[in-house]
C-alpha cells in the first residue's frame, strides 16, 4: 500500500506511510463522529419503550447519558487532534522535503537548462505546484479514502439490518457516480489545458519582465499587451469551460443522489404499512439517508479536485526524473589539458548543433575559439565545463571525463567571464568576492584593480560598499564586465574561459584588461571566444568553428598562411 501511495502520488516512503495513518485516522475520527448518533438512538430506543409501555423502566439513567456523551466528546476530540496532526502538519513536512527534493534535483541538472523561459515554470513548479499538492494532501487525498471505506463499511451493516431499504438508499449511488465518471475524461482535458494556459501566461509575463527595456525601445508595448490580452481571455475561457464542466457534473451527480431521500421515504412508508419494518427502523434509515449522501457528495467534490492533483502530480514527477549530473567529487586532476574527442552534441533532437569537434586546449597555452556567429563557439566553451552532457565522444580534464565528475566539483577548477554578465544586488566588493568566499577585503581590492574597476568604482557613492542594483544595473556593460574579470581573477583557477570578454570595453579600458588578463592566464588553460581578431593574434592556437565543425586549426601564423577562413576574417577586420 505504502509502496502504491509513492507511486501514485510522487511520496517519499515517511510521506506514504503518513498518508496511511491519516487516512487511517481519518476512517476512526468518521466512525467516531457516527458515535452520538447511535447513542441518539439507543437513548430514543429505550426511552421510547418507557414512554409506550410506562410500566417499564429506563436501564440506563438519564446521567450516565450525559456521562457517556462527555465520554464521547473527549474521545472525539482526542481522535480529531490525532487525525489534525496527521493528515494536516506532516503532510506540510513532506511538502517541505518535496521542495528541498525539487531544489536539489535543479541543482544537478546541466547549468545550462536554467534558460529563461523554464525559470517561471521551474518556480512555479517548486512553489505553486508543491502549494496546491500539499492543500489536496491535507484537505482531500484522506478524506475520499476514509469516506469510501466509511461509506463501504456503513452500506454493508445497513444491508444486513435491512436490505430492501439499503438498495432503496444506495441505488443512486451508482448512477451519480457513472454520470460524474463518464464527464471524468473531459473535465481532466479542460483542467490539462486550463494548467497549459496558466503556464504559458506566466512564461510570457516573464518574458515581459525580463525584456521591458527592449519592448519599449522597439515600441512594443501594444504588440505585447495585445498578445498577453489574448493569452488572459483564452484562460478565462479555459477557467468558465472548467468550472461550468465540473459545477454541472457535479450538481447533476448531487441531484441524483438527493433522490434517494424520496425513494427511502416512499418505499419504507410501504413497507411500514405491511409491517415490515417497525417506526424505530423507519426513523434510523431516514436519518441515515439524511446524512450519508453527503460523505458521497464529499467523495465527488475532492475526486474533482483530484483532477488538478494528478495534472501536478505528472509535472513534479517529470522535474524529478529528468538527467541529472551527478559524479565523484573529489577531483584534482594531475593537469589541466581540456580535450575534445571526436564531441557531437545537439540542443534539440533533429539539429546537430556540434559534429565531430576533436582539439586539445593545453595548460599554458591560450586557446582560440573563432568563426561565424551561430558556428558553435559558445556551446564549446559551455561544454567545456559540463553546462551540458554530450551525446557523442568524450571531454575530458587532465585525462579524465568530466562526465564524471560531479560539476561542484569540476567548476572550483574554473574561472568563467560570458557575455552575459550576472550580477546581484549587493556591494561591488561582495559581487567580486563571489570568486572567492573567503577573500578578504584586500584581495579583492587588489583583484578589481587588476581588473580595472578601481577608477569607476572610488566614483561610485559609496565606493566599493555601493549597492549596484538588480544585476548591476547602476553601472554599465563595460563596468559589469570588468567585476566579472576582477571575479575571475580572485578565483584564479587553473581554467579559464573567455567568452567575448572585452566585447564592451573602450579602447583603453581594453587594452588595461588585456595586460590584466595576461597576468592572469600565465601557466593556465584558457580557451577564449573573440569575434576581435588582434584579440587571438597573441593565441598559442586557434580553431576556426564554422557550422558545428572545425573549419581549420593552428597557430595564427600558419592559418594566416593558409588563406582560408581565419586569414579572411582577418583581412575584412582589418578593412573595417
Ligand atoms: N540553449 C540553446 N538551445 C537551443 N539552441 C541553442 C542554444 N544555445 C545555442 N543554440 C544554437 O546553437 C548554435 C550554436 O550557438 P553558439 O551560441 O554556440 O554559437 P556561437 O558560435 O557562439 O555564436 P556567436 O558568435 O553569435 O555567439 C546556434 O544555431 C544557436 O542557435
């Protein structure tokens, strides 16, 4: 059972087997609620005889009643706080795990998966999903066990005390419950297409956010708010379709049932009036008539939010399964020679994005990336520290595939300024510490001054104490760069990766850099990406990517020679 619960219901085994209890308890607190009823009725039952045949005398005085109820309350209550605790605050524990579960499973998938788009649905998932799971958990998952086995238990010793009255009350059970099964299919569509919706409103939102700026530059605003408006009316419409769906299903199911409310009076009048059945029996069917309709309606009520649960319950149990990268993580290598096997690698199934990339980029050496944009530079260098696992061949570090090494592991050992810059919104000096936790103040001074932050940042209001905004939006790209540099410089690992790095950069701050840059990368392995080409003339070696393929490969003295595409590239920069 507890086995099937953590299938069904993406449980940890403590979170199943709570699930069990609470159902459990929850089966005890129903059957204890039915208690005051059958002391109702004992009570009525013999006080009635005393009142039809006044000669009698009560078995049981009026006070032990009254004891008996109190009795019955405290257990009642004592039962309730069991099934409280069980069913509501464990089950905000194993949502808890399940959100550190999920964080955990983000923080081994290839760093690269984190594009933008997924961010929104990933804490949406992490936040949103876990929310409403945890809500079903505590409000219905136990209920519709406990009511269906109640309700199972109560049919079966009502069809032994009575059975011609039984099928009057339960036969229209069966037609609620086919009409509620047969809209089943349709309502678990609309809810899919109703969480689709609300999914794709959050990625465009995100969206929106993220590229205000170039929205507004490019006078976007009435294109977006229009395409945004739409996607609103169509979940609206997603939202009436699902409600209208499910209210009508249900109030058709629940107007079934009331039915049999009429059927029992009817047909129990009958059979009082053949003397069948006495007037105590007669009252007891029709009071459990009154009430038992309504543990079912509950049943249909949470089964219909169940719908909403299995739709999250797939997508959590999709994070959690997707590749994670895992490995060992102890790892010195004995050098820091990168090689590239024979790698292929594509980004989406049908398009190659790599084919056959074979080239070693050696400690000491600066290795040069260069080709047409799209050629696949960048995801070399990407690959080059794990952000992705490849398909075919093999990278390996200092002799060993960096696909097992886990990638904590594998990044203490470089050092990496991408183009994108990101930065967070604390001081300078806590922004370029980010290289290196425990630096202390000085190192980091000396870092930023290798880096060429120095002069603009004694400008800033508060020196290196300035807060620089959400990702650094106070300074300029040239600004950000240069703490991404001075970060990477405070890190000093033994990898390098150069990713356009003085793309925003002046004239002079550049050429400041590049002296920088040289102290830095002395007996390192670097592997840089310019589109500048007096940036890669001082290389050891360049490879020309074009196309998902080394176009050609050397040193720029010889591929100067060749005349191929470095030499053309060359020549048109130097043109410009
Ligand atoms: N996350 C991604 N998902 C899908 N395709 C991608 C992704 N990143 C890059 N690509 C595609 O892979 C190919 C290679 O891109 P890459 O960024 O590696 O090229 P590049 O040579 O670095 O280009 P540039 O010089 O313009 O930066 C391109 O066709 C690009 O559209």
């Amino acid at each position: 059972m507890i086995k099937y619960f953590q299938n069904k219901y993406a449980l940890s085994e403590k979170g199943a087997s709570d699930l069990l209890k609470a159902i459990i308890w929850t089966i005890v607190m129903e059957f204890s609620f039915m208690a005051p009823v059958v002391l109702g009725f004992i009570f009525l039952d013999e006080y009635m005889q005393v009142l039809l045949s006044p000669a009698t005398s009560p078995q049981n005085s009026l006070r032990y009643y009254v004891i008996m109820a109190v009795v019955l309350f405290l257990v009642m209550f004592a039962i309730a706080y069991f099934q409280y605790r069980l069913a509501y605050t464990k089950i905000y524990e194993e949502s808890a795990k399940s959100r550190i579960n999920l964080a955990e499973t983000l923080r081994k998938l290839p760093l690269a998966f984190f594009g933008k788009k997924d961010i929104a649905d990933l804490s949406s998932t992490i936040m949103e999903d876990a929310t409403q799971i945890e809500t079903l958990f505590s409000h219905a998952v136990p209920q519709i066990y406990a009511s269906v086995i109640t309700i199972m238990v109560m049919g079966i010793m009502m069809f032994f005390y009575n059975w011609q009255l039984s099928l009057a009350v339960f036969w229209v059970v069966p037609v609620a419950a086919l009409v509620f099964y047969l809209s089943r299919k349709y309502q678990s569509t609309v809810h899919n297409e109703l969480y689709q919706s609300k999914r794709v409103i959050s990625d465009k939102m995100q969206e929106g956010l993220d590229s205000a700026q170039e929205i507004k530059s490019y006078n976007q605003e009435a294109t977006f708010s229009k395409e945004l408006g739409g996607l609103l009316d169509q979940l609206e419409n997603d939202m009436i379709k699902g409600e209208l769906l499910t209210g009508a299903a249900i109030n058709l199911s629940y107007v079934l049932l009331k039915l049999g409310l009429p059927s029992v009076m009817l047909y129990g009048a009958t059979l009082l009036a053949q003397g069948t059945i006495n007037v105590f029996a007669y009252l007891v069917f029709m009071v459990i008539t009154a009430r038992i309709y309504n543990p079912i309606m509950d049943v249909m009520n949470n089964l219909a939010l169940l719908l909403y649960l299995n739709v999250r319950i797939d997508r959590m149990k999709e994070m959690a399964q997707m590749p994670k990268q895992e490995g060992v993580t102890a790892f010195n290598p004995q050098h820091y020679h990168v090689e590239f096997k024979n790698v292929g690698f594509s980004y989406q199934d049908d398009i190659e994005t790599l084919k056959d990339i074979s080239f070693t980029a050696r400690q000491g050496e600066v290795t040069a990336l260069v080709g047409p944009s799209g050629g696949g530079k960048s995801t070399i260098a990407k690959l080059a520290a794990r952000f992705w696992d490849i398909e075919k061949g093999a990278i390996t570090l200092g002799g060993n595939d960096i696909s097992q090494v886990d990638p904590e592991a594998l990044l203490n050992h470089y050092s990496i300024v991408f183009q994108d810059v990101t930065l967070f919104n604390s001081s300078v000096l806590e922004n370029i510490r980010l290289g290196k936790k425990d630096a202390s103040d000085v190192e980091v001074f000396k870092a930023a001054q290798l880096a060429q932050c120095d002069e603009f940042v004694k400008q800033l209001p508060q020196g290196y104490d300035t807060r620089i905004g959400e990702n650094g939006e106070k300074l300029s790209g040239g600004e950000r760069q240069r703490i991404s540099i001075a970060r990477a410089i405070l890190k000093d690992a033994p990898i390098i990766l150069l990713d356009e790095a003085t793309a925003s950069l002046d004239a002079e701050n550049e050429s400041k850099i590049q002296s920088a840059l040289g102290e830095l990368v002395k007996n390192k392995t670097v592997l840089i990406i310019a589109h500048r080409m007096r940036t890669v003339l001082g290389a050891d070696k360049i490879v020309v990517i074009k196309d998902g393929m080394i176009a050609e490969t050397g040193s720029p003295q010889v591929l100067k020679e060749k005349k191929g595409i470095f030499a053309t590239m060359l020549t048109a920069q130097y043109e410009r």
